[in-house]
C-alpha cells in the first residue's frame, strides 16, 4: 500500500502532531527552518492535524516574528494541552522526549526511568492525551529497516493503528530530527516537494509586512538582480606573505599555502563576484537593471583570527600586517560601488541587513550566489517562500565543489525557481543567457496576464 500524498488523508479521528525541539541548536533561522519543514511534510502527508510550538532561532531571535511564520498556525501547542496553566507548563517541561524506539532491548536504567516518569506526568497532567515520541535519525532507519519514505509513513501508521486500538485518547506525535540530516531531507523533499496541505508561508510574510512595512532596496520597473556575497564566518584571510587562513572548518585557524587545501569551502572572493556580475550585465542595458549586493562582510572573520591569534606563531611585525590587512579587507566591496549605479548595498552583520537581504530575495528577478558548502541560505529561504507564478533565476557559482542538488534536498524544482549552477572558470555564456532569458520571459508574460 503506497502512502506517499500530496494532500490531506482520511483518518477515522483526528492524529495531531508536532515538532520537538527544532530550534534548540545553536544554527541558523534556515536551518531551523529545514528542520521544521521536512518533519511537517512527513506529519501532514500523514493526514495528521499540525500543532505548532513556536519556533525561536539564537543567533537571532525575532527573525521569525518579522517572517510573519509563528503567527501562521492557528493551533497551538500551549492551548492544545493547556499549557497557559502553570503546573501543565512545568509539567510538559519536565516529561523526557523518549528514544525507546531506537533503543535495542533491554531498555538501560535511565531509558526505563524516563518512560515511568513520563507514564506518570501524562497520567496526572495529560490524561486525555496519549503523547506518542518518534525520533528520526539513522538508527531508526537501520533498527526498522526504512529505505525510503514509504517505509518511513507505514512505520508511524502502525504506531497510530496501535495506539487507536489500545487507547481512547486524542493521539499527540511528537517528532524530532537527530544528527545527519541530508538523508532525512532527501528521503522527504524528492517525494514531496510542496506542502501537502498547501501552506502558504508567503503569504503570510506578505500579510505580515502589510502591518509591518520593509522599504524595497529595488528601483521599480527595472530588472531586480541580488547579489549575494557569503563571507563572515566562512571566509578566508590571505595574509600578506601569501599564505591562506580559513576561519571555519576543520582546517580553521591553520596556514595554507592555497585555498584549496582544505578550507571549509572554496574561495570565491569579492574579485570574482564582481567580474562574473560585469560580464553578466553587459548583456542588458545597465540602466534597466537595479542591483542589491549583500554581504555580511570580513569583521567577523577577522574578529574570529584576532580571538585564536594564540595559536599561530606570529612575531609582532606580522599581527601588525594582519591589522592593516583588515582596513583593506573592509574595501574589497568598493569595486562594485565604484562601477555600478543603480546599486544598493546591504554590507555587515545587522538585523536590518538581514532583513532586507530577506526582502530582496523574496522581490528578485535573477540571484548570484556562491556554494558554500552548504545548502545555501537564500536557496532555503525560495524552498519556503517560494512564488510559482514568478519564479526566481538562481545563479550558483562555484570552482572546484560542485553544488548540492537542490531539486532532492530542498524540493526546489524548477516551478520555483531556476537554478543554474556555473563552473567560473568554465562558463558558457551564450547558453546561460538563453536560460536566464526564458525564465524572465515567463515572468514579463505571468505578469502581463495578471496585471
């Protein structure tokens, strides 16, 4: 029997789920975000009845009020088990997340305390309720034998089908997702790519900066083209004795005679944006393009190498050198200034940056951006907030590491967007443009229709 849907299934009585824990890392607001959607997807393709706890991100903390996305659900988890009364409250945080189901028996001490102690909370607390625990990781996959997501679905059916027969209360699953995640994302996005009950997080950012308003950093009626240049916590220092230094990695704070022998990810530098960008515009009449460059910039790069300065052996003269090479670094964007009007820059780690880095990614007609070794957080922020009806160019550049594929992990099939991923030092520009030009041509039309 397949399972895998699109839409909402029919259930006998009402199975709610939830998301546990999502946010509880120290990552960043799309990575919080992938986390939450795949378990959603899997929820809702279960037919099952979202109850959402709100969701917080550490590194900065009202990004989801400004998305609009905690105001997005009506049910949630604070009045679906009461916990606005105080001793539920205490109660529910102090019930372990139970992980019997990846345990091999015999169940240890603490696995069997933990279930008495929970079998105890929801009897005094959550009676009504059976709170049923599911995390997902590989042991998981291994111990049940879940290859794909078919196999992931039947596994909570029969969970569910158990608990309808044994109990009379309203079923509460409560998943959590655990150590590598790209199997976990690739198993759920390349099956389901939208979600299945046609949530529209868009639209709520939409109606959310209706009461809140963003100034666009985008002249109108020009060809909006984003800039994205990831630096900061990611980047690397050449030195001025021709040595390489990554901030991040596995590789952080050592010397290295090139970038490619093991930073955390291959050096795209400014230089190299900004002539790709040049060659990119020659194709278009420079006044009818509108550009935003965004960057978070070097000060947290090299405020990171000052704090493990300790671990190089750098006489004075050289941590001198290193200073002045700071103010320089601080210059590298004035090459994009000092040759493109019509431009807007959104340079260094600030709330407001981010917002409006945000903003412009959602307005955008074409993004460049360099892979990073990541999933790439505006890829993440299209996934979500994505505009079938005018569907973004994405341009991901990149010299050695090729890509991740985006369509799989992300569900980010060409409906939403269309990705172009392009070797620098082996572009075909005729073929890029011709495919940069079929997605606008769709969005001048789309537009058209519905003006």
């Amino acid at each position: 029997m397949k399972l895998i849907s699109t839409g909402r299934a029919r259930t006998k009585s009402p199975i709610y789920f939830t998301l546990y824990n999502v946010d509880q890392k120290r990552v960043g607001f799309t990575d919080i975000l992938m986390r939450w959607s795949t378990l959603y997807k899997l929820g809702a393709s279960l037919g099952y009845t979202y109850v959402h706890q709100p969701i917080r991100c550490q590194n900065t903390t009202d990004i989801y009020n400004f998305l609009g996305f905690n105001d997005s659900f009506k049910l949630k988890l604070g009045d679906f088990l009461n916990l606005n009364q105080v001793t539920n409250k205490k109660a529910y945080s102090f019930r372990e997340f139970d992980y019997s189901s990846i345990v091999n028996s015999p169940y240890s001490p603490r696995t069997l305390i933990n279930k008495c102690k929970n079998l105890i909370i929801d009897k005094f607390f959550f009676s009504h309720y059976q709170l049923v625990d599911i995390v997902i990781n590989e042991a998981l996959f291994q111990k049940y034998n879940i290859f794909d997501l078919n196999d992931l679905q039947k596994y909570i059916k029969n969970i569910a089908d158990r608990q309808i027969n044994s109990h009379k209360r309203t079923i509460l699953f409560r998943f959590q997702l655990s150590g590598a995640r790209k199997k976990f994302y690739h198993l759920i996005n390349s099956q389901i790519a939208d979600f299945p009950d046609q949530l529209n997080l868009r639209y709520r950012y939409f109606q959310a900066k209706d009461k809140q308003p963003i100034e666009s950093h985008f002249l109108p009626n020009k060809l909006k083209l984003l800039v994205h240049i990831r630096q900061g916590d990611t980047a690397f220092i050449e030195t001025p004795w021709k040595t390489f230094i990554p901030v991040y990695g596995k590789n952080s704070f050592t010397e290295l005679n090139h970038p490619s022998e093991g930073g955390y990810a291959d050096l795209i530098d400014v230089d190299d944006y900004y002539h790709f960008v040049k060659k990119f515009t020659e194709y278009w009449d420079k006044e009818n393009i509108s550009m935003v460059v965004s960057s978070d910039g070097y000060s947290k790069a090299f405020s990171l190498l000052n704090e493990n300065l300790s671990k190089f052996n750098f006489d004075d003269k050289k941590i001198n050198q290193l200073r002045k090479v700071e103010k320089l670094y601080q210059k590298k964007f004035d090459i994009f200034v000092d040759n493109f009007s019509n431009s807007s820059y959104l340079i260094g780690e600030t709330n407001e940056n981010l917002y409006s880095l945000i903003h412009s990614t959602l307005e955008a007609d074409v993004i460049i951006m360099g892979f990073r070794n990541t999933l790439g957080m505006l890829l993440k922020i299209i996934a979500h907030y994505y505009d079938i009806d005018n569907p973004p160019v994405i341009i991901e550049l990149y010299k050695k590491r090729k890509p991740f594929d985006s369509k799989s992990l992300l569900g980010l099939d060409s409906r939403k967007a269309e990705i172009i991923q392009v070797k620098l030092d082996d572009c075909n520009w005729e073929d890029l443009m011709l495919r940069v030009n079929k997605v606008l041509k769709f969005r001048a039309s789309d537009q058209k229709i519905n003006s």
